[in-house]
C-alpha cells in the first residue's frame, strides 16, 4: 500500500503519532494531506483531538475506502468529507505540451496548483512547503502550457504524483492529460470527481473524515 502519511510528510509543518497513530499538521495552510491522521484507534482519539486542536484545526482521518475502523469512526462522530483516488497514469501524445521545472519555479508552482484547488491566499506559504520538498532527492515539478501560459502542474515525490491541478478556465482542454502523459507509467492521486481532466485506472480509494 502507498504510504500517504511518509509521501505528504514533507509538505507538513509537524509530524508525529499518538497510540501508534500518525498525523501531519501544517496549521499554515489546509492541504487535504497535510492536516490529518493515517489511521484509527479509540485510544488515540484523545490525544489527537489535543494535538490538533493545539494546532488550531479540527481532527480529521484517512484511511482506505475498505479499512475496517470506518465504521467505528461513524460511531465516534466522523462522517466522510472529501474521498480521492491512487491510480495509474497512462502515455499521452499531449504530454509535449509538459515541461519540467527546477524547485526554484515553487512560487509560479504554488500559484497554479492553489488557482486549480480554489484557494489562492495558500500561495505563500504553500510555496514555501514546496520549495523544500523540491530540493528533496527524488521529487520532481512540471508544468502544463496552453499557448504558451502555464496552466497545470503536477508534484512528484517518491514515484508518486502527490498534487496535480489545471486552473479552472482552462480545465477540458487536455492540459491533465499531458501532465499525466509525463509522468507515466507513475501512479498519481487525484480528487474523486476529477477523472475527465486526470483519467486514469483506479487503484485505491480513500475517504477523508471530519467531524460530524
């Protein structure tokens, strides 16, 4: 299984476990990844609750679609809020419209991934978080052009595209598809319900939960 808590740890402002439970804070900016535990036990319940609310932000979980402490969740007051997909990239003729970038393009980066996740005001310190896990050995940035703007990126770490975003005015015009084109065969992670614009063969599911 992908480890989602060691790929996002890098963009994380804190790290730690409770009760043999991992979690990442990064309070500056609410990235899906980044703000959450990998993992359910009663007995941590408490202590994360404390963490994150330390933190300021409200306890949330990740686990996989089939992870069998869904339920007990439900039954702690958690209910599903965001659900995303580990899939499989695929070659595309598109994928010359790509090209990569260096860590030192981690501004412009920041500025098309938060245009395409609708929260502009994260590009600051979003921007710092990449920078860093772009200087890290083994991860990689491209960019997506339409006409000559930049219109899409996608983050690599690990073998894996952890983020990849279009901005919303240019999104159906395939721009996805060559980002994905590039870094194939990779696996990548998308939101669920952005198959049209990152297709690609689904591997695993995952469901976020907050409280009710």
């Amino acid at each position: 299984m992908t480890d989602l808590f060691e790929l996002f740890q890098p963009l994380a402002a804190q790290a730690g476990e409770v009760a043999g439970v991992p979690y990442l804070l990064q309070p500056q900016f609410p990235l899906l990844l980044a703000n959450t535990a990998f993992g359910f036990d009663p007995g941590a319940l408490g202590g994360l609750e404390a963490r994150f609310a330390q933190a300021g932000l409200p306890l949330a979980f990740t686990l996989p679609e089939d992870d069998p402490a869904l339920p007990e969740l439900a039954a702690s007051g958690f209910s599903p809020s965001a659900a995303f997909e580990l899939c499989q990239a695929q070659p595309s003729k598109r994928s010359f419209w790509t090209e990569q970038v260096p860590w030192s393009e981690a501004w412009s980066l920041s500025r098309v991934l938060t245009e395409a996740y609708g929260a502009p005001e994260w590009r600051f310190p979003f921007a710092q978080a990449l920078g860093k896990l772009l200087r890290r050995e083994g991860s990689s940035a491209f960019f997506a052009y339409l006409y000559g703007d930049a219109v899409g990126a996608v983050v690599t770490c690990r073998g894996v595209g952890l983020l990849a975003g279009v901005v919303p005015a240019r999104q159906g015009n395939g721009a996805g598809t060559g980002l994905l084109g590039r870094i194939a065969p990779m696996p990548f992670l998308r939101m669920a319900g952005s198959e049209a614009e990152f297709p690609g063969e689904v591997l695993r599911r995952f469901v976020r939960l907050g409280p009710a």
